[in-house]
C-alpha cells in the first residue's frame, strides 16, 4: 500500500466519529452473546470489531474482514493485550476466503454493503458462513442526500465529475430490492427499516477529511479551485450538516 494509502487509513480512523456512533447502535440491536462467533463485513479500522469480541469474549471469535489492508494495520495495532479473538482477514465480501462455511452465529456489517455493487454475491457469501437461523445484522446508506447535491454544485464544475464518479460507486438500492434479495438468498427478515440519518461536522475542514477519508482520496480538497474553495466557504462559514437516508435490516437464514 502507498503512503497516500495509509494517510486516508488514518484519517478515516480519526474522523468516522458518526459512523462509530450508529455502529454502537447497531451493535445493541445485534445483541451478540458470549460464544458466538462473529462475522464483521467491512471492519475499517476495528473499533466495532473490539465490540464484537468484547461481547462474544471468552470462548467467541470475531472474524474482522475488510480489503483495505491499510485500515486492517490501523485494526490489528489497536487491539489490547487481553483482546485474543479476532481474526483479521484481508478480504471482500464477495469472496470470503478465510471463513468456513456454516460456523458464524452473527454477521454484522455498518455502513458497508452500499459500496458493493453486487449484493447478491455478498449476500451469498454471509449466507454460505451463517448457521442456519445465523443473523445478518447491518445498516448502510440508502441514498444520495439532497445536501451532498448542494454541497456538489457549490463545490463547481471541476469537482462534479469526481462527484459524480463518487456517488456511482456507492450503489444504493431501495427497501424493495433489498427484501428481493434477502428472499432469493435464503433469508427471512425479521425488521427493516429505512430512516433519516443527521452528519454534523463541526467546520468545513473536518468534512473535508472524513469525505477525503470516506472515499479513499477519489475526492481531495486541492482538486477545489480558488474560486470554488471560497464558493464553499461562504456557503459554510460553521457547521456542515448533512442529511441522509440510511437503511437498516435484521435477517435470519433459513
């Protein structure tokens, strides 16, 4: 990995503080027990993973999967000494490698599976690690806000088309297709709900850094001209608040 790598690993860590916040939620709904192994699709840089193995701790594992190995560094080097059960893999959740088949009670996924363009393949791939009656527990981002629209033109042209490149990498699907999916791919839903989600930074700069962090550099502040920069500015002396839609199910496999 490139040291541009490793810099967006860090940011992200320093500045997913909203992410964290809703991952903490979903970890309550998720409930998982002590002995349970644990499936975490799209881990980052392990905080919710510390969660998982905390809970399912002492005779559970938590597999923590993510194809960022910069952001697994970050993960692995953040575990204390009395954390001995999380197994780090390097991997999508298309092709889950380092799992066997039928030995997960929980699969847990925050804000992930919108930056997956074939669900299908992911969800049969958590499928094929769940036991029957194993639940799927995850949230992500259902939709395009109104806000980042705004935020997108103001920004101008030269950064509309990263923009735009940007939002056709996170493939939002709507409740419908959602409960298609879960169907074809041996999953009964036991609760689904889409809803409001509220992202409040504190200044310009720190948006910047979690967007920059967020995408993985597509998006960088110095692509703004000086034009634009002051646009943006004006449009944003204090807080960003951004407004989303936010998906959230709870599936069992049958």
């Amino acid at each position: 990995m490139s040291k541009e790598s490793s810099h967006y690993a860090q940011q992200y860590a320093e500045h997913n503080d909203w992410q964290l916040e809703r991952g903490k939620r979903l970890l309550a709904v998720a409930n998982p027990k002590e002995g349970q192994s644990v499936l975490d699709v799209g881990c980052g840089t392990g905080e919710l993973s510390l969660g998982l193995a905390r809970a399912v701790s002492p005779t559970g594992k938590v597999f923590a999967l993510d194809p960022d190995g910069e952001r697994l560094k970050i993960a692995r080097a953040s575990v204390p000494p009395e954390i001995d059960n999380i197994i780090f893999l390097e991997e999508g959740a298309e092709e889950i490698k380092g799992v066997e088949s039928a030995s997960v009670d929980l699969a847990f996924s925050n804000y992930v599976l919108h930056w997956i363009a074939d669900k299908g393949k992911a969800l049969r791939e958590i499928a094929r690690c769940l036991r029957t009656d194993g639940r799927l527990v995850m949230e992500c981002v259902a939709g395009w806000s109104l806000e980042a629209e705004r935020i997108t033109t103001t920004m101008g042209k030269n950064v509309e088309e990263i923009m735009l490149a940007i939002r056709d990498r996170q493939h939002f699907i709507d409740q419908d297709q959602w409960m298609r999916l879960f169907h074809e791919h041996g999953f009964t839903v036991e609760h689904i709900e889409t809803f409001d989600v509220r992202l409040e930074f504190m200044n310009l700069a720190t948006f910047h850094d979690w967007f920059e962090a967020s995408t993985h550099g597509l998006f960088r502040r110095e692509m703004l001209t000086d034009d634009s920069m002051r646009r943006v500015r004006e449009e944003y002396p204090g807080k960003v608040v951004h407004d989303m839609q936010a998906f959230q199910a709870v599936v069992q496999k049958r």
